[in-house]
C-alpha cells in the first residue's frame, strides 16, 4: 500500500460526495482472560526453590492429555491382527524387548549447550566461549525421564521429528539389550481445542500487530515510525485511506520497543558502590511516552515488553511499569501487558509472545523453518519447553503457565528475522493463523489481521534509508 499524502488533514467535512464527514473508528470487545493473566503475573517472587519443580508439575499437567493422544493413535486406531500395547506408567517399569509406550519430559545431552560450570571455568582461565547460532549436532543424545528415572531413546523416527528439550511426549518402542528404548513411534498431547467456535463478522475490523520498535537505536527508522503514527491516527492519506484506516480497531505492540542499551567503554570500568545512575539513558522511554500518548489518544494499544524493555528478563516478562510511561498511562486506551499475551478480540482468542519461545527453539533445531516451530509449539501444547532449561524462567512450584490449554485463533511472534503466516488445521478443525512479525525498525512492517476472515497483510512504511 502507497501511502500519500492527506487531501484534508482529519476534516469533518469535505467537497467529496462520498466522504462528507471524517469517518469513525470501529470498535472491537476486549476481554483479557483472567484465566490466563492471573497465572503470568508474579504476585509474590521467589527464587529460593529449585527448577525441578516446573518439570514435574508440567508433566503431572499434561500427562493425561498425552496419554489420551496416545491412546487414540496406538489403541483406538490398531488394527485387529496386530497385538494390543501396553502402557507403563513408570519409566524404569519397563522390560527389556517387550513393547510398549512411556511417557516422560525429553531431555536432549547436547555438547554445545552452554554449561555454567563450563563458562566459570574458561572465565577463570581468560577463554572467551565461541558463540553458537546453533547448539544441535550429530552426537546429541535424546533421553526421556519421569519420576521414577531415565531411559536413553534411539531410532530413525527421532530424527524425523522436531524434538526438544521439555517437551511431553509419549514413545512407542522396547528395551533392548543395552539398556536403550528403541522408540518406532511418537506422540504429543495435540492441538487443544479452541475456546469458542470462529464466528466471520461481516465488516472488516483491523488488529495491528506490531514489534521490534527498537527506539533509540538509531534515527534511520524515525521518518517510517511518524509516518506510522500518522497513518494510524488518521492524520496523512487520502479520504479512502483514512476510511481504511478507521477499521484498524487495535494495536499490539509484540516487544521490544526500545533499543538495547549499549554499554560505553567508560562505563565498563568499575563503580566503588554500585550502580552508576548517571549511564542510564531514560531518552528512549521519554519517546516512546511521547508516541503512545499519541497513538492512545484515537486507538487502544496493548504492548508486550521484550528482551530489550524495561522489565525483568526471565520468562514470563511482567507489564512496563506504569511510572515509565506516565503521558501513555493517562489514557484508558493504554494497556500495559505480559509476554506471553492472552487476550480475546470480538471472540477471537489472540496468543502472542516478543519472540524469546521461538529464538530459543531455533538454536535445538537443524533447520531454519521459524513457521515450522511456532506450529509445532501448538503440538506439543507448550508455548516455551526450553525453560527453564536455556530460557530463563521463574521457578514455579504449583503450575506451568506456559501450557497452551485451549487453542487461539491468532497466534503471534514478534522480532522475527522476516515476515511469514500460514494458516493450520488442527485435528479437530481448529482453525489457527500463525503469523510471524518482524521489526518495524528494519522492515518499517505492520500487520494487520481481518477480524472478518482472520486473512492478514502488511503494510510497509519504510523510509527507504
């Protein structure tokens, strides 16, 4: 889309027959889902008990799912001259060359993976660690573990499915003679079911998403980011653009707003009492008010913080405090919200994150598919199965946020390295867009999501620079 410039400037009149007043912004209902938010926000924080806990109760969560997939796959469908399967309920219950299926957490021994004790050391010894886009190679060992113990897992299925650390899954094979489970088949939980059945509206209503802002990088992106703004608030664009633009009901803002704080050589040395606040640089969230309290003042905005924002850095990242932004906050419009993000839209149910669950994916996987692993984090019904492991978490005790329990209708990831979408069916006609965003701040992309048919494009106001 071309964007010109305005024949009047948000005028509620004009000589146009077909444009006699200035048009008026749709609405859409919103509902945060209580459900959801309640268990992302961290009312009292500890860190003094042990990670272990997140596993077990993730596999106490989500073992009767995967046992009823499994069920359905291996016993339900079996053909009558094949012999029935046996469950055991107990990894280290199994006995040697009889088959059967397990259910436990994968746990993948990967000799890249960053070890602590192992950067401690080359710390000690002045070793700088080579950094690795990649921590998969071909002497990865694959394990399933319960509460009862460990089994190691071989077979060529393996290397035929995207398997990660923490992910739930059940394995259909036999012990053989080494102590090995030869897996011949596996299985995940599955896509849930959606929360409500996907009813078309008959107009078009717009949902923005956006990420990766990146404010206070650099001023290459402020030309494309203004014009944004006025794009959206109806303030440039011709009188079918500003009609276009008054369909565009919300904004999502997926992370990363502003830029990466860079550390100067002078503020490396050491500081006799601490922190030095003089290096802080509240600029960049002096803007970022300044542009929201803009964009609110004719749209709801909800932003997700991101692994550059000002908020904690463990999984899930709490809301942008309300101090940091206090022309936005003004405005009922202004909401301040997770990552990962929940929210229900005209009875579309919208699951997003600022990209951490993806990026931390992509470093298992010997492949590129970004598309391909946001699916299968549908499959395996868990948003981040690499936490706490490589992602950081906070340690709960009592359950596991991260469970895709009922299936969205949008599912979004922000400050990914380009644009992508497809739409997936799942099993039980489950109808889910998965879509990919990139940062605004190199592509100058914002994508807009049909509330009518869930069909998105985007729209590009790259300053060309």
């Amino acid at each position: 889309m071309i964007i010109r410039q305005a024949d009047h400037l948000l005028s509620f009149t004009s000589t146009h027959d077909n444009y006699s007043i200035s048009p008026s912004r749709v609405n859409v209902s919103y509902n945060d889902m209580p459900e959801f938010r309640d268990k992302l926000i961290l009312k009292k924080k500890s860190f003094r008990q042990q990670y272990a806990s997140l596993y077990f109760v993730r596999l106490m969560e989500m073992r009767t799912t995967v046992l009823k997939s499994a069920q359905e796959k291996w016993e339900t469908e079996r053909p009558a001259n094949r012999q029935e399967l046996n469950y055991v309920d107990r990894i280290l219950n199994v006995k040697s060359e009889e088959i059967c299926y397990i259910i436990g957490t994968v746990y993948i021994e990967m000799q890249f993976k960053p070890n602590i004790l192992e950067d401690v050391t080359r710390e000690q010894c002045h070793i700088i660690p080579q950094s690795r886009s990649k921590y998969c190679s071909e002497n990865d060992e694959i394990s399933l573990e319960d509460e009862s113990g460990r089994i190691k897992l071989t077979g060529e299925i393996l290397k035929q499915e995207m398997i990660i650390t923490g992910v739930i899954m059940a394995v259909l094979g036999k012990e053989n003679s080494e102590g090995e489970f030869e897996a011949l088949d596996i299985c995940f939980a599955g896509i849930p079911q959606q929360l409500k059945p996907i009813q078309m509206d008959t107009d078009d209503k717009y949902i923005a998403l956006i990420s990766g802002l990146n404010i206070g990088a650099t001023n290459k992106s402020v030309l494309q980011l203004q014009m944004m703004v006025e794009y959206i608030t109806g303030e440039i664009g011709s009188f079918p653009e500003q009609n276009f633009s008054s369909k565009i009901a919300r904004i999502i803002i997926a992370g990363n707003s502003i830029s990466e704080a860079k550390i100067l050589d002078d503020e490396k040395k050491q500081i006799k009492y601490g922190y030095d606040s003089s290096t802080y640089d509240a600029e960049p969230c002096l803007e970022l008010d300044n542009i929201l309290n803009e964009i609110c003042l004719t749209i709801p905005v909800d932003i997700m913080p991101g692994c550059n924002d000002p908020t904690n850095l463990t999984f899930p990242q709490q809301p942008i405090m309300q101090n940091l932004l206090p022309k936005a906050n003004k405005h009922s419009t202004f909401n301040s919200v997770t990552n990962p993000y929940w929210c229900e839209l005209d009875n579309f149910v919208f699951l997003g994150t600022s990209g951490q669950t993806i990026d931390d994916i992509y470093k298992y996987i010997n492949s590129e598919d970004r598309l391909k692993f946001a699916e299968q984090t549908l499959h395996w019904r868990h948003l981040a199965p690499t936490a706490p492991d490589t992602l950081w978490c906070y340690p709960f005790q009592d359950f596991d946020p991260f469970i895709i329990s009922k299936t969205p209708q949008v599912y979004f990831i922000g400050n990914q390295p380009e644009f992508a979408t497809k739409m997936i069916e799942g099993q039980d006609k489950q109808l889910i867009r998965i879509i990919l965003l990139p940062s605004f701040d190199n592509t100058g992309i914002v994508t807009l999501v049909n509330l009518k048919n869930l069909e998105c494009h985007t729209i590009s106001f790259s300053s060309f620079n």
